[in-house]
C-alpha cells in the first residue's frame, strides 16, 4: 500500500511514521509513504501558497494551481484513490478503513489553518473524509489516524502478539477488559476465570465483558451487533 500525502508539513507526516508499528511496516514494505509539498509546486518565487479569499472574510485560503499541480506529479496507480480530510466529509470508521485497506495507493490531500479553493474539488474530485465532528488545525492529524488505522488491517502490519481480531469493532463490540501480572494490584484481583487456562471458559467470558460493554458504553454498537447477530 502506498501513501501519498500532499501537505504543507511533510516532516509531521514522516516523523510520525517513523515509530512503532508504523515504522516496522515502512521498513518491511508494507506500507510506504511519500509526503509531497504543493510548496514545492508554486510558480512564484515566495512560495505562496495561499490568498484572502475572493468576497472578503476572515482567514487565507490554499491556492489551487500548487496542489493541483502537486497531485498531478504524483504517479497514479491503477487502484488508486483520493481523500482530501476536512470536517464537512464523511466520518472515517473502521468500516470505512477497511474499505480503504482494498487500494494499492490513497492520495490524502491536507488542509492547514484555511479552506482549499473550491476548484481543488472541482478537479481532483477527492471522497471528503473526516475524522469527527470537531476542528483541526490542520489535516495532517486526521490524515494520520486514516494512515495507521488502515496500515493496522494489511498483512505483515501486525505481529501475531498484536492480532487485530481483537481489536475493538473488528467484531462489531468494543474491546474486552484485559490484565497482566500481578495477580493482585492495590487489592484488586485478576479474574479468577483468566487464571484456570480453560479457554473455552476464557472465551466465554471475554464475550460476556465484551456485550457488557459495549451495551453500556455504545447502545447503538449493541442494538446493531444484536440486529446483524440475528439476521
Ligand atoms: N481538518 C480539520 N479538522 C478535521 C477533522 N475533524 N477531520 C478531518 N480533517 C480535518
């Protein structure tokens, strides 16, 4: 899977990615990320890249021709697509990465501080994608999050420690409660059912957490699992 990412900041992007899991599948080559800067693609010679807006109003607005023209330096891929993230898309779920986690290549295109020219849309024609109804400074966060969630579902990502078959949603409920040693913490007891090794009774309990759960914290996750269960 390749990334390439059009933002003002490419070292957030990079220095993100340079930790942890992501870092192992750069390096294994799973996933590869390319940040590119429309900066870079300005034709004058102060770089701008943004402009007040025509009408008048508060903040600047970012420039069509350099991120046009930086998306269209970048080599497409015959499963290709292009995500520009701001709060008006749709909200990025784990539906949706998985989805995602199907192309070879996702363009994300990021917005900072002000609002793209609205031809930026009108020819790069990007699903709009967001990560929650609040506000960013920037979409290089919200770009972030789409890269590491979908970098999660591909092969190699994860070691079989980290299996995502557990992960909160993968099975429509959130996660169940987990321990390790010690056995007794400020008086608080692992579960005497973790400790038996009977997997059949560990399984069990851990659905059991995992409908507790998620009926109390996500009702609308609960009503869907019970619906889907039923079907
Ligand atoms: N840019 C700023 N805020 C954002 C959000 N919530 N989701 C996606 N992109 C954004």
């Amino acid at each position: 899977m390749r990334f390439d990412v059009l933002t003002l900041f490419p070292e957030m992007i990079n220095e993100a990615c340079s930790h942890s899991i992501m870092k192992r599948a750069l390096d294994s080559d799973v996933i590869e990320v390319n940040a590119i800067t429309p900066r870079d693609y300005t034709l004058d010679k102060h770089k701008k890249v943004d402009d007040t807006p025509y009408g008048g109003g508060a903040g600047m607005v970012l420039m069509a021709q350099p991120y046009v023209d930086a998306y269209e330096s970048i080599e497409k891929q015959d499963n290709s697509i292009t995500l520009m993230m701001t709060p008006q898309g749709e909200t990025f779920d784990n539906n949706m990465g998985r989805k995602l986690a199907k192309y070879d290549q996702i363009i994300i295109l990021c917005g900072h501080y002000e609002g793209f020219d609205e031809r930026i849309r009108d020819i790069i024609q990007p699903k709009e994608v967001s990560i929650g109804d609040f506000v960013l400074t920037g979409g290089e966060l919200p770009a972030l999050c789409v890269i590491d969630s979908v970098s999660r579902k591909l092969d190699g990502t994860l070691g079989k420690q980290e299996s995502m078959e557990y992960d909160s949603f993968e099975d429509g409920l959130l996660e169940y409660p987990q321990y390790t040693k010690p056995r007794e913490y400020r008086g608080l007891e692992v579960p005497e059912v973790l400790l038996n090794g009977n997997h059949a009774l560990i399984n069990e309990y851990r659905k059991e957490q995992q409908l507790i759960r998620t009926k109390q914290r996500r009702p609308d996750l609960y009503e869907k699992y019970i619906k889907d269960t039923k079907d």
